[in-house]
C-alpha cells in the first residue's frame, strides 16, 4: 500500500512540474523574467532541502530510520 501511495506522490509530484510554464506566463506582467527565475530557482532550492532533510530518515543507522536487523539466515 504504501508503495501505490508513493507512485501517486510522485506522479502528481512530476506532472505539476508541466503548470510552471503557465505560472510563469501569468505572472509576467506582475514581475520581470529574471525576478521570475530566481524565484523558481529559489522554489527548487526549497525542494531540494526539504528533500535532503526527510529522505535521511530512511537511511540505516538513522535514529528516526527503519530498524537494521542482522539476517539471521547468514551465519558467521
């Protein structure tokens, strides 16, 4: 289940990339070009640290992480 629930993230995730190009026309007359990019850029940097900063969770080892448990088929 929650790999049906993290393909629909991403999908809706990615597909509202596509709206950029019109939130960038719309709002032209409001802003220039470059204020408009360095906005996006700064958007962008925003997802990226929110990324970086919750995808550490999921990391072994991480105190929030899931649990490493040793295979207790392997023997030493």
């Amino acid at each position: 289940m929650r790999l049906v629930v993290a393909a629909a993230v991403y999908q809706s995730t990615t597909s509202s990339g596509f709206l950029t190009p019109l939130l960038l026309t719309g709002t032209a007359g409001h802003a220039s070009y470059p204020a408009l990019l360095i906005g996006m850029a700064a958007v962008g940097v925003l997802c990226l640290a929110l990324t970086g900063t919750h995808s550490r969770r999921h990391l072994p080892g991480h105190p929030a992480g899931p649990e490493t448990r040793e295979d207790s088929s392997v023997q030493s």
